[in-house]
C-alpha cells in the first residue's frame, strides 16, 4: 500500500513584507520552506508505515516549478520513501481546482493507493482546497483537519477530526484524504542517514503528459479563478502605550473596555 | 511561449522595475535591455505583475478553455445556512447579510439551503426573518453530524436544479471542508476566506477580496468563465442582519441518502463549551502567552475570558507547553482569528503570531517587555506585570 503526502514549497511568509511606498512585495533574501502544516502530514504518513508495516511506502508528491525538489529532498531527509515532481509549464498557474486535479492525476499514475495526507492549508494561499479537491476527483471519503489518528485496521480508519465547537470520531474505509492540524504530531528532524540520502536524491518527475492530463483542466486553462488584482493591506500601527504602576494601568485599560463596549 | 502564458509587451515596458518588486516568486529581473524579463522556471502564472505594471505592459493570456457553460442558465444568490449538530450557526445568517446586498444589486432572490437532520423548517423560518426570500431544506436523519461526501452529493444535486449565479458560505471547518469538495465536483472556482465580496452588474462577476501570503497582501479575485462563482467567507466578517417577521418560501429538497454508498460514518460528536473552543465567532479573545508563567496561572486569564465574555487564546508556546489545547492556538499554524477586540497577555508577538491575529479591529498588549513586538501593532499597549494589573482590573469589572 502506499501512502502519499501532499507538500508545497511555500515562500516563508513571515519574512515577506510590503513596501509601502511602491506598493509591492519586498521579497529579497526569503526562504522556500516546506509548508508548515505539510511536516507534520509526512510524520504521520512516517507513522502509519512504521505501525502497518509490510511494504508501505511513503510517498511525498509536489506540483511546482523545478526548484521545487528542494522540498522533496528535505522530506526525503526525514525518510520519506520516494518523492514525485509535478512539473511542467503547462501546470503553471494552476488554482486549486486544477492543482488538485494535478495531483490527482498523478496519484493515479502511481497506484496502489491507501492513504492521502496533506496540510490544513498552504501559508501562501490559506485556502485548505487542494486537500478536498483530491478527495473529490478520486470520489474518495476526506476527513479533514484530522488531530489525532486511532486506528487503521482492516482497511478501515478511525480518526478524530477537529470542529468548530470541539471534535468529531469519524470512521472511513480505505482509500481516503486527510488533512491534518499541527495537533497530530511533533515532525521528526532528519536523521544522518536521512540527509545522506536526500543529497544524492533526484526526483521521478511527471510532466503533464506523463499523467495523461487533459490540457483543459491544468494550468491557467484549468483554472476557473482569476486574480484581477493584488493590493496592500491597510496598515497596522502601533497605538498609545502606557507605562506605570499596575494600579494606575488598570485603571486606564479598564476606561478603555469601556468605551469599546466590553465591560 | 504556447497558448497560454505571460508576455512583457517590450515597447511598453521602461523598466521600472516595480513588477520585480510586485512577484512574490522573485521570477522577474530587468535584463541588460533594460526590459523586465521573466524566469519561466520560476513563473506560477500568479498575474500579481499584471496589475502592479504601471504602464500597462505585461500582459496574461489565457488559452481558450473548452470548458464553457451557459452564464444565462445561471441566476440567484444562494447561501448555506450551516448548522452544526442541529443547531443554526451564526455564520449562516451572516451570509445572509452579505447575500443580500449582492442579490439586491444584481436584482435576484436570495436563497439558502440547509441541511440537517431534523426541525429544519423551523430554522428555516430564521432563515427568512433574517432576509432570505427561498429556503431549501434537505433533511434526512443520516444528515444530522456533518457528512462531507453525503453532504457535498446533495448540495451539488441542489446547485444542479437550482443554478444559482453564485453561492457562499461560512470559512468554517465545516464550509472549509465541504465547498472546495463541492467546487470540485461540479467543477467551478472557488475563493477561500473572503473578507469582502462585490458583484459586478454588467458581467455579473463576483469581486472576492481576501488575504494571502500570511495577510501580506489582498487579492481580488474573478470566477468570469464558471458558475456557480463559489466563495467561502470568513466568519465574524460580515453582520448578522436584523431579524423582523417576513414571509418567504420554504422548500423541501428531495434527496435519496439510501442511493449514496456511504464509506465513511461519524462515530460520536464531541462537544466542548463554547466559550472555550470557537475562536473564530468570537468578538472578544483574552489570548495567553508564555507570560502567563505556569499552567496554574492560566486560571486567572480563563477568569478574565469569563468576566468579558471573551474566548481563550493562546500562543503556541502555551500551547507547546501542554498549558493548553491546540484548538486554542492564533497563528500561523493553528487558527487565523479577528474578532473586534484581541488582548494579548504575555504575547512577544512573533510575526508567526502576528498573521493569525493583526487584522483585529483593536489590539490590547500586556506585556512587561517595552520593546515586545506586539507593542508595534497594538492599539493600547500597557507594559507591565499582566499578573499584577488583571488582577486589580478584574477588582474594577
Ligand atoms: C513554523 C512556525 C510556526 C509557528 N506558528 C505559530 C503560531 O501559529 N502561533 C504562535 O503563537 N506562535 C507560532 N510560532 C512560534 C512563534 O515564533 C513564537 O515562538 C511564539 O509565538 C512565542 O510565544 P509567546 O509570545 O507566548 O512566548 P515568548 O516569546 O516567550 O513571549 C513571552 C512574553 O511575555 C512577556 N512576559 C513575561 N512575563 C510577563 C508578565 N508577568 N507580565 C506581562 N508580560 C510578561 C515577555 O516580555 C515576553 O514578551 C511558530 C513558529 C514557527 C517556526
Ligand atoms: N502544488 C502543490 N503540490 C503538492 N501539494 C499541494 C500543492 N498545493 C497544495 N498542496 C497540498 O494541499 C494542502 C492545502 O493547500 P492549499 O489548498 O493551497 O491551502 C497543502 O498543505 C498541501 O498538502
């Protein structure tokens, strides 16, 4: 059976900034990192294998430009079993409908399919689509937001899934998609034989071709959604600050819980 | 370059270089020419230089998609009305509001459907007082906890019959589950997390403004080609609208559940107090931070949450020291939150903090460091001994 793990090269948003004056994006020296919420899909998807055992494999797939191995190569170091590049300039521009079908396709291609894992969301677009994107094309059930796995067993699993007023136990058959909540786990650091490994690692790539895409559902073509613009966030400044006795600041921040209303 | 692709019209272009400045993927440079160029390799088609070119000169061209629908067979505004575990939710008369206003501009009805296991008529009548003209309800007892695959099969058999031009509804774990599998499955866009929505009339395009890049930047974003246009909205974003007595129609959607072969079950709904868990609805957060100092201490930030009426936050240093669950966690990696009012206590406000919580209408720090970055964006910051001075507050509430 294999297991397949969803990631992304996010640029590291918290050290994107905006210039104001021009209006764009300062993006000088920023980092590509695996999205967060990904790491802790490959440490469960790690997980599930150690424990079913047998000839489970790990399997990290992206869809991205060419320097996108880089993130492979460092799941590959946390022992991911095999990495699979989605890449091809027919893919570029891809929303999360045609990502999703993407990575469908290529999921597909591989076979033998158990477990798909990804992230809550991706830092870059916060959007959490791609995950229930593949599940739909697949017609696969999707648990998603999933914190804690409690047990897979005859093709079955049963995990518990995060809700807007505590958590739910839900209980799917196999194949099935999962996204998962930085709650699940605490993501390995890469072993020495694990970073041996990811140095010499290539990955398998698939163009569009190689997945029998249909050129309708991929890339820019692929993607119902457009960006019409992109523009600043009003500005967030730092306001009054007040320094003094605890008395004297309690007094000040209690005037201004009530003028806001909430006491 | 094939069909589809991105073009620097070069006698257009004076090298001004802020399209390099506007990528977010660092894809173009100005060559020797003193032309912008742009890496192919590195390009995502985003079109953030499209709009930053001040002179008009890069340009996105898009292949024909042979995937066109009938726009016209499309007409209406429809919301879903979540409820969750039998009970409305506040998001789903929210939509309602927003709902509204765009199917006031466009001229159409206003629609929401529900799904559910039982008394449904009931809450679609607080549907109606809220302001929508059509309830559609599908009530089945399997529907009772939320089934994605169940749940997106009935609705995407609604939106079928229906054809509405655009459907909404809540950012919440429920909506961020089921519209993008919904999406998918009748094939049409979808844009997460909206804090803003517009209609067009002429092309009757939905405008969908939402954050990314960790609140970075907003994007408007289009659905020209594809309907329904699908948008999830943030909860708390948008009013709950006045609820007055008004007539409209209810209706009753029938939907064989038996006919879908059902592969996944909810076993047990697990419910904690509201108060604790659901960050999102919340108007007012009492965030905990490291500052907090013990597990022990946290009692006196849950005592201050219970006095304002407030939820609990926390960073996830708290969070990483077992002092509180993760659902509680603001930030980058737990939840994105803006209630109108967010009081951080013993927060440093690391930038992983900061995106899940700087779009608050009114930040409150308490934090014993004058140079802690939370201070940059805060509203009211007071430096001092949070132990020291909720204390002496709460003595005032
Ligand atoms: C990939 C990644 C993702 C992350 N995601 C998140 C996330 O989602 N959410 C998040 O919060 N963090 C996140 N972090 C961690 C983040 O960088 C910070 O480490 C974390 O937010 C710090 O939490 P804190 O402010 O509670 O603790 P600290 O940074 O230790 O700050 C404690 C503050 O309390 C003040 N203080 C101490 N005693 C008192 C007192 N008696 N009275 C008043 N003030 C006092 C101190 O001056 C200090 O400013 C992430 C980090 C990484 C690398
Ligand atoms: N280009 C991609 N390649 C591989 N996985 C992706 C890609 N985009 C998104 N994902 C997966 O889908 C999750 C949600 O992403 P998003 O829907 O973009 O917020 C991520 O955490 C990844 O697991």
């Amino acid at each position: 059976m294999n297991i397949f793990v969803c990631i992304k090269q996010v640029p590291n948003t918290t050290e994107v900034k905006w210039d104001l004056e021009k209006g764009t994006l300062i993006r000088e020296g920023v980092e590509s990192i695996v999205n967060p919420f990904d790491l802790y899909a490959v440490e469960e998807g790690l997980k599930i294998k150690e424990k079913i055992g047998g000839d489970t494999k790990v399997i990290a797939i992206t869809m991205g430009p060419p320097q996108a191995k880089e993130a492979l190569r460092d799941v590959i170091a946390m022992g991911a079993d095999e990495g699979i590049l989605v890449s091809d300039r027919a893919f570029a521009g891809a929303d999360t409908l045609a990502t999703s079908y993407s990575l469908y396709k290529a999921i597909e291609k591989m076979g033998d399919i158990g477990i798909i894992l990804a992230g809550k969301q991706a830092i870059d677009g916060d959007t959490g689509q791609v995950g229930p994107g593949i599940a739909s094309w697949f017609g696969y059930p999707q648990i998603t937001y999933v914190k804690k796995i409690v047990e897979i067993k005859d093709n079955k699993m049963v995990a518990e899934r995060l809700t807007d007023y505590g958590y739910d136990i839900v209980e799917s058959e196999l194949p099935v998609v999962l996204t998962v909540v930085k709650e699940i786990n605490e993501p390995r650091l890469p072993s020495l034989r694990g970073k041996m490994k990811a140095k010499k690692f290539e990955p398998t790539v698939f163009t569009a071709n190689d997945i029998n895409a249909d050129e309708n559902r991929i890339g820019l073509q692929g993607s119902p959604t457009q960006v019409k613009k992109v523009f600043s966030p009003p500005k967030k400044e730092g306001g009054e600050k007040f320094e003094g006795e605890a008395e004297e600041l309690s007094e000040i921040l209690f005037g201004k819980l009530k003028e806001l209303k909430i006491v | 370059m094939g069909l589809t692709g991105i073009l620097v019209i070069e006698e257009q272009c004076t090298g001004c270089g802020v399209c390099v400045g506007a990528c977010p993927f660092d894809a173009i440079k100005i060559n020797d020419e003193g032309i912008a160029e742009i890496d192919e390799e590195k390009c995502t088609l985003c079109g953030a230089c499209v709009d930053a070119c001040p002179f008009d000169a890069i340009e996105m061209k898009r292949g024909e998609s042979s995937v066109e629908i009938d726009k016209d067979d499309y007409s209406g505004v429809l919301t879903f009305g979540e409820i969750n575990e039998g009970e409305l939710s506040k998001v789903a008369l929210e939509m309602l509001s927003v709902g509204r206003e765009i199917a006031d501009k466009r001229g159409v009805k206003l629609s929401s459907v529900l799904i559910g296991g039982k008394e449904l008529e009931k809450h679609a009548k607080t549907m109606i007082n809220h302001g929508a003209d059509i309830v559609y309800y599908i009530e089945d007892e399997s529907l009772f906890h939320f089934n994605d695959e169940l749940y997106a099969e009935a609705l995407g058999k609604l939106i079928e019959e229906v054809k509405p031009e655009v459907f909404i509804g809540g950012a919440s774990a429920v909506g961020r589950a089921l519209l993008p599998r919904v999406a998918a499955t009748i094939k049409t866009g979808l844009t997460a997390d909206c804090t803003e929505l517009d209609i067009d009339n002429e092309t009757g395009n939905l405008l969908q403004t939402r954050p990314a890049f960790g609140g970075n930047i907003m994007a408007t974003i289009l659905t020209p080609n594809h309907r329904p246009q699908i948008a999830t909205i943030r909860p708390r974003v948008m009013p709950v609208p006045q609820e007055t007595e008004k007539n409209g129609e209810i209706k009753k959607f029938d939907f064989d559940t038996t006919t879908f072969k059902l592969s996944k079950i909810i076993k047990e709904a697990v419910i904690l107090s509201e108060e604790e868990v659901n960050l999102h609805e919340a108007e007012v957060i009492v965030s905990a931070g490291r500052g907090v100092g013990s597990k022990e201490n946290l009692k006196l930030i849950y005592d201050f949450a219970k006095k304002l009426g407030a939820a609990v936050g926390a960073s996830r240093a708290v969070v990483d020291a077992g002092w509180i669950s993760y659902p509680h966690q603001v930030g980058q990696t737990g939840t994105t939150v803006a209630p109108k009012v967010y009081i951080a206590c013993g927060i440093s406000g690391a930038i992983q903090h900061q995106v899940g919580m700087r779009s608050s209408d009114i930040i409150i720090a308490i934090n014993s460091d004058p140079e802690a970055p939370i201070f940059d964006i805060a509203t009211y910051g007071f430096v001092g001994d949070l132990n020291k001075i909720i204390p002496e507050l709460m003595k005032k509430i």
